[in-house]
C-alpha cells in the first residue's frame, strides 16, 4: 500500500484529534505526541523568526505550552496544525516585538561580489544567509508573510491561514515584501544566471 | 504542503525563492521534547489559579458607581449657577430636599466605606487562615 502525502496528512490529523481528545479527557502523556508530531515545523518556524537556535527552541517551547493551555480553547474549526501555527506565530510575533532579534538594517545588508571562483560555494553560502538575514529586516507587515511564505513552502493559503488574514492582503503584501528585497539585491538574478553558466562551463573544463 | 496555488507575481524572482524555499531544517536539540514535557507535567501538576471573586466585588462595584453617580450629581448641582440655563439640563429642587438629600449621601458614603472595610478585613483574614 502506497502513503501519499494526503493520506499522511489525513493520518496526522487523526492522531492529533485523538491526542487533544486524551489530553481533554486527563491524560498528560498524551500531549508527548502532539509535540513529537510537530517539534520539528514549530522549532523551524520559530528559527525563521529569530534566526537564532537557542532562542529558537525557547519560542517554541514556549508555544507548545500556550497550545497545552489553550488546548480546551480549540474549536475545531480548522486543523490542529493550523490552530498550531497562527498560536505559535502570534507568540513568535509578540515576543519578538518585545525582544528583537539584532539584525543588521536592510540598507547595510552588502552583496557580495566578484569572489575567486574556487571559493563559489562558499560565497554562494553566504549570500543566501545575508539575504535570509535580509528578511529579518523587513518590516513586521512584510516579514511575516515572507516567512510563513516560504516556511509553508509557498502555499499563500496555508499561510495566509497561519496569519488569520485574507489571501489577497497576504499576497499584496508578499508582493511588497519581495520587491523590497529584490531592489535591495539587484544582481542577485543577473549573478545567478552568470553563476550557472561558469559552472557548467567548469564541468566541462574537468 | 503544496495543496493551493503557487505564486509567481511580478515581482517574484525565481532564485530569491529558491534561497529562502530551500533552507535546512533544523532538527531539535535531542532534549527539546524531555524539557517541554516536563513543563507540561509540571502545569498539569500545580493547583488551578483562584478564580476572580466576582460575587464578592459586584456589591462593591454597585457601590462604587452609585458612588460616583452622586459626587457628579453633587458637583454639576453646585456648579449649576454659573451655567447659563440650568432649568433645561436639572429640575428644580428646594432646599429642604436639597440639605436632606445631601445628609443621604453622606450617610450613604459613610455606609458604604464601612462595609468596603469590613469586606476587605473578612478577605484578608480568610486568606490568611484566620476564618
């Protein structure tokens, strides 16, 4: 028998709803299984916040106890994960307006250029983190939809659910969002582009 | 995860989401789930909090407001000859009524800071075992 991704979804959902139910019904150990199932996306989520790994699991741990609190709260309107994630992005959202992550602003984030090429990987490495490191400077109104964007591996409207707002907000400002980060690193595509070809051409030189 | 639309706006470059889709997931230190679990264990395990006596204050409450009702009666009645037409906004009141209504509300004030103490004594003395 074959898993698709539907049917794992589906088995997932069901184990959370008897989890919650146990839990409701007085057993603690339950809960063990609701943050088995979803440490990973939630502490991943959290990291996408702060860029930070120890305050990263901090958050989510702290968002796993929001949840077991708010737990008999939970109306079942939409999925558990779904509940999850808008509780734990609202906390993420909220303590990190009362602690901000030191980031650098988007005005100082350089891009890198002309490197040796030997040190391709290296650079291409510290690129992407300058400009992961680049999202954490955007505005709150921009950062989060970018976040949640790609932390749900661009379903608009798994995230658009995660922030309790409409698709057609959530793209105009994912749109805003990208533009800003695309006008901050305009050679990104172009040096992209430029990159590939001199791989290839390397491959063809060994 | 990929069950609705993607998009691809104008303003969408296909590498800048390459780098932010393609980020490696972290994997939870190995006591991550231990040390949330012991929290949970431990909430589970505390007395549930006291829940806000709501029956006890709502007299107070009444008090409070009926209170505060009358002191700006009282000052919008004392204030009333310096206001141009005060027979539109209060009726008129004689002074007997006048006197023996003000005599009422003190009564009344004195009243209620009585029973606010001897409430307050009560709570105080409940929660530090003594009733």
């Amino acid at each position: 028998m074959t898993t698709t991704p539907q049917t794992l979804r589906e088995k997932t959902a069901a184990e959370d709803l008897a989890d919650v139910d146990e839990v409701l019904a007085g057993n603690v150990a339950a809960f063990e299984g609701i943050v088995r199932r979803w440490q990973g996306p939630i502490v991943n989520m959290a990291w996408r916040y702060c860029r930070d790994r120890g305050r990263a699991e901090d958050l989510a741990q702290e968002a796993f106890l929001r949840a077991w609190r708010a737990l008999p709260q939970w109306r079942r309107e939409s999925s558990f994960s779904t509940w999850l994630f808008a509780l734990s992005a609202n906390l993420f959202r909220s303590e990190l307006k009362r602690f901000p992550t030191v980031t650098v602003p988007l005005e100082s984030a350089s891009e890198p250029s002309d490197p040796a090429s030997q040190f391709f990987v290296l650079r291409e490495r510290e690129r992407h983190e300058v400009l992961r490191r680049a999202v954490l400077a955007l505005p709150l109104r921009y950062r989060e939809p970018v976040v949640l964007f790609y932390f749900h591996e661009m379903d608009v409207s798994a995230a658009a659910r995660t922030l309790r707002m409409p698709e057609g907000t959530f793209k105009a400002r994912l749109s805003r969002a990208r533009a800003l980060l695309k006008r901050r690193f305009p050679h990104l595509e172009t040096e992209h582009a430029t990159l590939e070809v001199s791989t290839l051409n390397n491959g063809k030189e060994v | 995860m990929k069950t609705s639309e993607t998009i691809q706006d104008e303003a969408s470059t296909p590498h800048i989401d390459n780098i932010l889709a393609t980020e490696d997931a972290l994997i939870p230190s190995s006591g991550f789930l231990a040390s949330v679990m012991e929290r949970v264990r431990e909430e589970a395990a505390a007395p549930p909090p006291i829940p806000f006596p709501w029956k006890r204050t709502i007299p107070g409450v009444v008090f409070i407001i009926g209170a505060l009702a009358w002191i700006i009666f009282e000052l919008i009645r004392r204030g009333l000859p310096t206001v141009s037409s005060p027979q539109l906004i209060i009726p008129q009141i004689t002074p007997a009524i006048e006197h023996s209504l003000e005599q009422a509300g003190w009564v009344a004030l004195a009243l209620g800071v009585s029973l606010f103490s001897w409430l307050l004594s009560r709570r105080l003395a409940g929660r530090s075992g003594l009733l």
